[in-house]
C-alpha cells in the first residue's frame, strides 16, 4: 500500500521576468484638485492588484535610459498590449 503524501506539493512562484507586465497609464503628478499624493495612493492600489492577480506593474512613461517620454509611453504601450509588434520609429 503507498503511503499517504501530507505534504503539499511545492508552488511554482513566477519570476518577475516570467511574469507578464501590466501596463499603467495615470497621471503621475498633480491634476487640478487632485494632489500627487492622491495619484501615489492609487498607484499603490493598481501596483497591488496587479501582483495578487500574477502581473508586474509598470507605468508606461517608465525606461531606463533618458529620452522623449512620449516615445517611451508609445513604445511601451506595443510591448505591453502587442508584445510581438516593434513599432516604426
């Protein structure tokens, strides 16, 4: 007779590399009434419910070499929503 297995089998916990990106586009500074600490404070929100839901999030406008933002958020958006695609620039 086989014994009985009490232990649990091991959980795969997904890489941030392997896990897939979730792309933010929000303000990120002040918006008439609205104080950067309010879009900071929704930002955690989203930043959490990304991760419960198996996403790393990630502002659009965010790249690790200077340039034109509106470039990175374009560029961005494409890996995001089309990650095969590579935008003409």
């Amino acid at each position: 007779m086989m014994a009985e297995q009490n232990e649990a089998a091991p959980v795969h916990q997904a890489s941030e590399k392997e896990k897939p990106i979730c792309g933010i586009v929000m303000p990120i500074s002040g918006m008439g009434d609205l104080p950067t600490r309010y879009w900071r404070d929704v930002r955690s929100i989203i930043d959490d419910a990304a991760n419960l839901a198996g996403f790393t999030p990630k502002l659009v406008s965010d790249a690790e070499e200077s340039g034109i933002i509106q470039k990175h958020i374009v560029e961005n958006l494409y890996q995001t929503l089309w990650p095969s695609v590579i935008p003409a620039t």
